[in-house]
C-alpha cells in the first residue's frame, strides 16, 4: 500500500507540471500576433488538469494514512519474495450460477432509462428492481442450493 501512495504523489506531482505547461501554452498559443487579442489562459482545461491533481493528492494521502494506521505492514503485493497464496484470502461468497445480477442489472438500467424517457417506465423497472433483489438474498433459503 505504500508504494500504491508513492505512485499516486508522483502522479500528483506529474498533474500538476502538466498543469503549469498547460497554462504556459495556452499563453503562447493565444499570444499569436496574427490574432490580435491579449494572451489569456484557457480556463476549462487548466481547471480540469489541476483538479486531477489534486485528486490524486487525495488519494495518495489516504493510501498513505491507511498504510500508517495499518502499522506499516507491507502488503504480500508489495514484497519481491512473496509467493502468490500469500495474498489469497476469503473474499466473501460468490454464487456463480446466479441470474439474479443480470435482472438486478437490467432491472436498474428500467429505472434510469425510465427516469430519461418516461416515468411509467421507471415504475416498472422499480418493481422488477425489488423482485430481483429479494430473489437474490434470499436464493439460499429454498430450492436445491438451500442451506
């Protein structure tokens, strides 16, 4: 985790060098004598290219604190002598047989669509969105899968 923050302070850093360059283009490009106009810095990219790195900045700063409070432990990605089952663990419970994330899916993507075209539709894709979500949690509960 702490080489994940280390990169994503050099990518930070790397933002907002491009920022200043941005910002020193823009200036000659509209310093341009055949145009006429005073040079001015584009605002919409100059804003944008910043903001990405201050993000960055953020995320390089919670990687970093949560690497701290961790104890600065290294993570089994992190070492050059880990085996690959270092980092195997128990992520959770999959069922990969299931159908009910496809009509969850679709169900969700009703009720967007319905929000963009027409309300009717979104009451549609609301009650499948319920069906599908009971379906799913309680898929174990009944049938040959019960536990």
């Amino acid at each position: 985790m702490g080489t994940n923050a280390r990169l994503f302070w050099i990518l930070a850093g790397f933002f907002f060098l491009a920022d200043v360059a941005y910002i020193v283009w823009s200036l000659l490009a509209s310093a341009n004598p055949s145009a006429q106009t005073d040079p001015a810095i584009e605002w919409v990219g100059t804003i944008a290219i910043g903001l990405t790195g201050v993000l960055s900045g953020f995320i390089a700063y919670y990687l970093g604190r949560v690497h701290k409070s961790q104890g600065g432990q290294e993570l089994p990605e992190d070492r050059l002598d880990a085996n690959i089952d270092d980092g195997e663990a128990e992520q959770g419970h999959f069922s990969p047989w299931s159908w009910w994330p496809i009509v969850l899916a679709g169900s969700a993507a009703l009720v967007f669509l319905g929000v963009a075209i027409g309300p009717w539709i979104a009451f549609i894709g609301a009650a499948i969105l319920v069906i599908s979500l009971v379906g799913w949690v309680f898929e174990y509960y009944r049938g040959y899968f019960a536990r």
